[in-house]
C-alpha cells in the first residue's frame, strides 16, 4: 500500500475482511511521513497482522519480489506516476479515484499497461454500489429500452477545506488553484459502463461551465477562519456543469459541487425509451410495471399519470448477483462497496487477467477533469476527447466471462 492517509484507514477494514479469508496480506506499506506510517503499522498490529515491510520511498517497495500488487491511495497528483512506474515492473495498481492534470499524463498510463501487458484499475467503489449495479442489471434485461441520457456528479460539503490549506492538504490546494470537475468518478464510472463506453460507445466531446465561487469564502467567514488562504475566493467555482456526448448519441449531464451546503448526492439518472433511475427521487420507473394510470382534466379530457416505484421495490428480482450473495452481511467500508471493488482487483491480479474497470476506462473517466478544466478556461468551448483506445471502442474483443464484469452479468459465473 503506498500512501497511508485516511483513506488507507477504511480500506484496511476491508482488506481485513479479505484477509480473513485468506485472500489477500499486506507485505509491504510506504509514505513519506514518518506518523503516518507508524499510524498504520499500529492498527495492522492491533489486528494480529504480520508486520509489513516499510518503505518511504515507493520506488523500492514496487521492486520487491514480495509485492504481487500495489494499492495507490496517496493525494491525486502522485497517483500516475506511480501507476506507470509500478507496470513497469510489473505490479498490478490499483489506484484511487481522482481526476488528471493533463491529457499528456493519461496517454503516458495507458502506453505504460499497453508495453507491459499489465492492468490499472481505478478502485472505483461506487461500480460496486448496490442501486448502480441494480441499474446496470436491469438495463442489460432491457427494462430501460433504449438508452437516452443519463446524469451523474459528485455533490459533498466540503467546504471546511477553506481551513486546510495552510497544512498542505493536496485536495484543498486543486480548490484552490484549478476550476474544473475535480472528481468526477464516483458518479461517472457506473454510468459510463452502463452505456458501455470504450466497448461500442465513447465518450465524444464535452461542454462545462462553472459558476461563481463563493462557498469556501462563506465557510471560512463563518468560522472566523485567519488563515492566509481561507477568507480568499476560491478558483474552484461552486457548481461546475459538464455536458458530454456520446458517440451512440447519448447524453451525460455531470454536477461537481463541494462547497456549499447540501446533503451528499452522485446525482445518478438513467433514462431510456421505457424506463428511468433518479438517485435523488430514490425512484425507478419503468413503463408496464411501475403504476401509470389515466385521469381526467377539468375539462374531461384524460392525460397519462407516472408514478415512481422505490428503488428499493426492485432489489428482491433484480439485485445484481454479488449483491444478492452479499446483502444480508455486507463487509468493509462504505456499505460493502469498498470491499466489492478489492475483491474484483485481487481476483484479476491472481488470474493475471484484465481488471473489470482497465486502462482505458481510467484514462476516458480521469481526463474529464483536465478536459473541462480546458473548457471552463475557453468560455464552455467544446472539447473533444482523445480516443484513449486507438480504436479499439468500435470492435472491441469480448471480454473473458468474470462475476467481476461491469460491462455484463454472466450468469455462468453464478451458479445455483
Ligand atoms: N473511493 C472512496 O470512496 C474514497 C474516499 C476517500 C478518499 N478517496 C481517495 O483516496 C485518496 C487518498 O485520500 P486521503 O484522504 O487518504 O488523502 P491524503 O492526502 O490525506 O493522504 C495521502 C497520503 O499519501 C501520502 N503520499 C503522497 N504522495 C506520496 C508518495 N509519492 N509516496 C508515498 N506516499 C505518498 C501522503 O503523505 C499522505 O499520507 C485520494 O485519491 C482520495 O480522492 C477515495
């Protein structure tokens, strides 16, 4: 595990839980902070678990023959270059969500899996959500026909980061200086395999436009805060609106939005030509199941009246597979989910197969940050996206059959 901060806190819960069914040990850990480090050998030690080696410098720890792979949850600018450098002597990475600086960087991740011949899968916990995966297995029946537009963002109070600049903390500081979606992930992950981008479908260009800044300033007031940046306006803007468009005709509307005050919120929507999922209603309609009756008007004529279904009325029939093994006893962080997506990475690392979110759905996902980040600069101008794959999207070779799968459910990999 290379960058020990919060984050590694709460995977640890879940590698735990996979490490007590053998699955998975922890054989070499690395920051650059000496507290740090000790913080995690003290809650692996509190656990029972053998004492890994440590490293500040992770250029040693991917050269040790006792790593099969490597977890990457440092501060986001550093995830990359690690992931590249640990390919290259061939580690499995599994980095943590968070969005590029530049176009350059994900051209340099997907040569580095492409020369290697080894995987880079964004830990993106919330493919494994359990109402994303439900979509997911309902879209695949058919129960949204055919698919429209979808929504999707990353809606979170964080303004208390107006306070952490001056402690250096990485995230605080891209508030600070950049103005773009910062993390879009978490939301666009799930939908973009739905709509099978990379696989038939890519994502074509991108419109974004930010408004003004005002939350971290506001927070910072209210607080009193003295720090030298904190009463300042922030470049981030309050809430960053990005349209993109599909090559399938699709179209993806995404929400960023961390400094003001709200309940959390991924934004999700699904629309088809019969059905829709709206994470923010915790609704489902689908047409021929959910309640549509006829009514009349004042003046006696009739109109169509939809009614929404609880999400949670569909999760007994059509619970994706791992989460009808797993409902009753989920385990790890985040709901289960965390756990979810470890399992998935540690199962391809072990077959040496291609990890189920790979090389190119990282650099597709993460270059929406630097894309919209060139966007907002020029006025919500257009901007293409590059094909990551080099064409591979308009034919891709089928994927060989796993549980882990987010682009199909196999249900020869479920048995009774
Ligand atoms: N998937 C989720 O639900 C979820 C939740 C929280 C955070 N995250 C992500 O996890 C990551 C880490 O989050 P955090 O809050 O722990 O961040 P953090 O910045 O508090 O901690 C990162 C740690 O990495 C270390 N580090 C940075 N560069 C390093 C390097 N070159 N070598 C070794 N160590 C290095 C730092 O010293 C620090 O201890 C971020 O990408 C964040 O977006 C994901």
């Amino acid at each position: 595990m290379i960058g020990l901060g919060p984050r590694t806190e709460t995977l640890l819960a879940s590698v735990f839980a996979l490490a007590g069914n053998g699955e998975v040990k922890v054989t070499a850990i690395c920051d650059l902070q000496d507290e740090r480090i000790a913080k995690i050998l003290g809650i692996l030690e509190s656990h029972g678990a053998e004492k890994p080696a440590v490293y500040k410098n992770y250029r040693e720890l991917i050269a040790s023959p006792d790593v099969d792979a490597v977890l990457v949850p440092t501060s986001w600018n550093s995830h990359l270059p690690i992931a590249c450098d640990a390919m290259r002597m061939g580690k499995y990475v599994g980095i943590e969500v968070g969005g590029a600086a530049s176009v350059e960087e994900l051209w340099q991740l997907v040569h580095a899996s492409e020369s290697t011949g080894v995987s880079c899968m964004m830990l993106e916990n919330c493919c494994y959500g359990r109402n994303e995966l439900l979509v997911l297995n309902m879209v695949r029946r058919g129960m949204f026909g055919e698919l429209i537009h979808c929504a999707c963002g990353y809606e979170h109070d964080l303004s208390e980061m107006a306070c952490t600049i001056e402690s250096g903390h990485e995230r605080a500081i891209h508030n600070l200086r950049r103005n773009a979606d910062l993390y879009p992930t978490h939301g666009l992950g799930p939908i973009a395999k739905i709509l099978r981008i990379n696989r038939g479908n890519r994502f074509l260009s991108l419109t974004s436009t930010a408004s003004k800044a005002r939350g971290f300033a506001s927070f910072a007031e209210e607080k009193g805060w003295k720090g030298t940046q904190g009463n300042r306006v922030f470049n981030e803007g309050d809430v960053i609106t990005t349209v993109i468009r599909c090559a399938n005709g699709e179209t993806i509307t995404m929400t960023h939005s961390v400094s003001l005050p709200r309940p959390y919120s991924r934004d999700g929507r699904v629309q088809g030509t019969k059905g829709i999922w709206m994470e923010d209603t915790g609704g489902i309609y689908v047409h021929g199941i959910s309640p549509c009756y006829e009514k009349l008007d004042v003046a006696g004529n009739p109109y169509l009246v939809h009614e929404w279904n609880k999400t949670s009325d569909f999760y007994e029939e059509y619970d994706h597979p791992i989460w009808k093994e797993c409902r009753n006893n989920p385990v790890g962080g985040h709901g289960g989910m965390d756990s979810l997506a470890l399992r998935a990475f540690f199962d391809a690392v072990r077959r040496r197969s291609v990890t189920p979110i790979d090389v190119y759905d990282c650099a597709a996902w993460m270059s929406v940050t630097c894309l919209s980040e060139q966007s907002i600069a020029t006025g919500s101008m257009p901007v293409a996206f590059p094909d990551f794959t080099n064409g591979k999207w308009i034919s891709r070779r089928p994927e060989i059959p796993s549980r882990w799968s987010l682009n199909e459910i196999y249900g020869e990999c479920f048995p009774a």
